[in-house]
C-alpha cells in the first residue's frame, strides 16, 4: 500500500501543477519510466500462480529465475510485462522467430545483391558493399594526427576518469559514417545465426579458430524483437553485446576481405571531437545545455544548437533515431555523440589516462572487467554527451533478468541504449 499511496500523491501533485497536454505519452509508457509505476505487489496480487496452464517451458524458466532472483536482484515483472493490460497483436513473449524484414521461407530476390566488395585504390572516402547482400554503407577516412584526449579541468561536468589530459597520436583510419544499422546487422544474423544450446566456451573457441564465413558461429535468436518496435532499416542496431559486435565485426572482414573491427576508445575521441579541442564539435557549454546545475530551477537548458547534432534526453522521445535526424560533425559522421552508446576495443580503466606517458601512440587498454563506451545515448544529459565522456559497459545488471543458464552471449536483457560502429585499417599501400 505504501507504494499505491506514493503513486497516489504523485499523480494528485501532476494533476495540480502540470498540463496533460504536455506529456510525452509514448516516452512515459517506454519501461525506463513504466518501471517506476508499476510495483510488483500490483501484479503478484492477482497473478499468484506463475505456472498457470498453458504457460511455455520459456515462460517457467523465466518465473522460476523471478522466483530465486526477484529480492536478490530486485527484478521487476513490468521488464518482461511491459504489454500487459495493453493489447499488442504484434507482441510476442518469447524468442524472436525468423529475420525482419524476410518471408518465412527467406526466399527473397537476390538480383539487387552484391557480388562483390568496394574497391579501395585509395585513402578516400568510400561506400562499402556486403557481398551476397543488398547492403552496403559509407565508410569515411580519418586522416591521422595527435589530439588532446580527456578534459580540461575547468570543463564543465568533467568526471575524474577524464584526467589528465593529454596528447596522443592516432595512425589514419577509416570510420563508419553512422552507427551499424539493423540492415548491416540483420544480413549478418542471417548467415551466422546458431542454436542456443552450444555451451559459451565452445562458440568462443570455434570462432577464435574459423577459416572463412561459413564457419563463423553467430547469434541466437533473440528473446522478443530487440529493436524495442522502435522501427528497423537505418536505424542503429542495439541490444547486442560487446561480443556479438565483434563477431560482427569478423564477419564482415570475412565478407569484405578487409579489416574491420570496433575503434579504440582514443580513436573513437579522435573522430568524436572532429578535430574541436571543446566540449563538443559544435558551439557551446554543457553548462547551457545540461539539466543539472542551480540555473535550471530558474531556466530551462538551451537545446537549439546542441538538437541539430545531438539525440539525447531533450529531443529522442525516449528511443533511437534515424541517423538523418542529426547533422554530421566535421568530419563527415553522424550520432558520434547520442542515440546509441557505442561499444570501444578499450577495457575500461578509470586510472588510464594517469598511466600514460607523453605523446603515446595508438593507446589501447588490454586489462580489465568491462568495457569502455563512449558517446552517450538518447536518454543522456548533455553533460554525458560531451566528447571526452567516457563510461563503461555494467555488463551482470545489463543481464539482469535473462534466465537463461549460462546467459546470453550474444544479447543483452536490461540495456536498450547500446550499439557500436566499425573502423576499417587502411591497407598500408594506399595514399
């Protein structure tokens, strides 16, 4: 009762001092809001037998894992109930079958597809082609060149892990101009996707070993739609883990002939600033775009020039965007900052930067528990947005209410925010 009469006094405060005509209704029924809402002595009341008759062997392995785990890891029904009470025919509470966007048989027409990769005679932008697909994607060169990474002390909302600042030196690279697209994903889900009962340690080593594309171990099905009914095609591709977006990135080596993988947590800054040495590659402070500070009880944060690059708290509706919604930075890429945290080839080091030396070349931290993300997401303040921002994968609460035993390697459960983009090593012959 005491969270009934919280809820109660809250709604008669909105309902004093708010327009309803002011809410985001599709942002407030997203589970980031709808968990604050919902306890579960609401659902528990009425639904005392979680083992009804009819329930799938998906669904008592997942009430048996609440049963042991609800107190201990704080799980909440409404994470896996968000459509409860509200009838979705599209809704589905189980694993995901088949590939969106294909016909059940995948018969589908082939004479759009590729035949063969892009062709780089040199250092110059280009545009990707997945061969056996009908995908393909801008990739856009990154001249190398030293920069100032993490912030400087009188930067606004700077966090310790950022300091000290220093110069590193990145060699040229090629860098994805958006974050990888559920189009580039779904192709490699297609030609990689694999059963769920192979043990984690035996995908590990056949992957480590694969000759070629055929023998490349993919990811399982997974549970529900992970593109949250957001929309699919160009937009960027979320809930994987790191993982899975490094076998992604294997596989499209494979696919290319190239060499592509996740950046570096310095190039990822590299290409993040632009080659600005500001909080961000466009003009302002984060003091003017943020939600926190003593100013905002009076003013609220500026978001005119901050929204034409930026998808974060103020202007994604609580979910992903198209990546035409921004404005490139000046150098050609789009969501560096917002929509999607992006996955780095970095473990996460809070101590990093005070263990370099001077002017280090190609930095990359090889030890560690979780990995580095950078960028922010569309939920972020402006102040987790800036380009020396770091933070880092929390990969057991992202996993929070998988049930599977072992867990997923391949998806995350708790985490909606999280994607990644590809870098490609310039063959050393090109000019």
């Amino acid at each position: 009762y005491t969270a009934k009469l919280a809820l109660g006094a809250r709604d008669v405060w909105g309902y004093i001092t708010k327009d309803s005509a002011d809410f985001n209704w599709d942002m407030k029924s997203e589970l980031e809001h709808a968990v604050k809402y919902i306890p579960n002595e609401s659902c528990v009341k009425c639904h005392q037998n979680l083992f009804p008759q009819g329930v799938t062997d998906d669904g008592i392995t997942a009430h048996l894992y609440y049963e042991d785990n609800a107190e201990k890891l704080d799980l909440q029904c409404i994470s896996c109930h968000l459509d409860a009470g509200h009838y979705n025919p599209n809704y589905a509470h189980g694993q995901m079958v088949g590939i969106p966007g294909m016909s059940g048989s995948y018969d589908i027409d082939s004479s759009s597809f590729f035949t063969e990769p892009a062709h780089v005679t040199r250092f110059d932008n280009f545009r990707e082609q997945i061969p056996g697909t009908a995908v393909s994607f801008n990739m856009i060169a990154i001249d190398g060149g030293t920069f100032k990474m993490g912030s400087p002390e009188k930067e606004s909302f700077r966090n310790p892990d950022e300091s000290p600042q220093h110069e590193v030196t990145v060699s040229s690279f090629f860098m994805a101009e958006v974050e990888t697209t559920w189009n580039q994903y779904w192709a490699f889900y297609s030609e990689t996707m694999s059963e769920g009962r192979t043990p984690p340690e035996v995908v590990y080593q056949n992957n480590l070993n694969a000759l070629g594309v055929d023998a490349i171990s993919g990811p399982t099905p997974p549970f529900g739609y992970p593109d949250q009914g957001w929309g699919q095609g160009d937009r960027p591709a979320i809930t994987m883990t790191h993982y899975a977006a490094e076998t992604f990135c294997q596989w499209l080596s494979e696919k290319t002939g190239k060499k592509y993988r996740l950046p570096t947590e310095a190039e990822w800054e590299y290409a993040a600033r632009g080659g600005r040495e500001t909080s961000y590659f466009f003009p302002g402070s984060a003091k003017d775009f943020s939600e926190h500070g003593f100013m905002r009880n009076i003013f609220k944060p500026k978001t005119d020039s901050i929204s034409s690059f930026v998808i974060y708290n103020q202007n994604s509706n609580g979910r992903t965007q198209l990546p035409s919604e921004v404005m490139p930075n000046p150098f050609g890429l789009r969501n560096m900052l917002g929509n999607v945290m992006e996955y780095t080839a970095d473990k996460y080091d809070s101590e990093a930067y005070n263990n370099r030396g001077s002017n280090t070349v190609d930095p990359i931290v090889t030890e560690g528990d979780e990995w580095v993300v950078r960028g922010g997401y569309y939920n972020s303040d402006a102040a987790d947005v800036r380009s020396a921002s770091r933070s880092h994968t929390e990969h057991d609460d992202w996993m929070r209410t998988d049930p599977q035993q072992p867990k997923s390697i391949w998806w995350y459960s708790d985490i909606k925010g999280i994607g990644f983009r590809v870098v490609c090593e310039p063959d050393s012959a090109l000019k």
